[in-house]
C-alpha cells in the first residue's frame, strides 16, 4: 500500500494497520494515535484550538477598534 491509502484510512483502521505490521516504527506510532485519539487527547486539542479561534477574533476586533482610533484621530 501507498502513503495516500493509508491517509484515506479512519483513525480506528490507521491504528489497527499499524499495530498488526511489523514494522516497530509503526507499531510505536500507532500505539501513540491510540493514545491521543482514545484517550482525549484530541479533545484536548480541540479545546485548544477552540480557545485560540476566540482568541483570533478577541484580538481582530481590538484591532478595528485601535484602527477606528487612529482614523479619528488622523480626522482631527
């Protein structure tokens, strides 16, 4: 198999292809998905990542405020 197939593959499958080769690099990095995918760390991730976009839009909105600022000012 190619590396496109195996990136078609659900995170479930990825894991039991990886733990039924043998290979050990993939083995050890399948145990590792299994970890993060099953033991929350991708809802970790998501939370983070939830966090941040607030915070994007926390900082775009200061922004259009400093920029209305200066545009008043540079009126006066």
């Amino acid at each position: 198999m190619d590396r496109d197939y195996y990136r078609c593959l659900s995170d479930e499958d990825l894991i039991e292809v990886g733990r039924d080769s043998a290979h050990e690099l993939s083995i050890a990095l399948a145990e590792r998905l299994q970890d993060f995918v099953y033991d929350g760390g991708g809802e970790v991730m998501r939370q983070h990542l939830n966090y941040l976009e607030t915070e994007v839009d926390r900082l775009r909105a200061r922004v259009d405020e400093l920029n209305d600022e200066l545009n008043l000012a540079q009126e006066d």
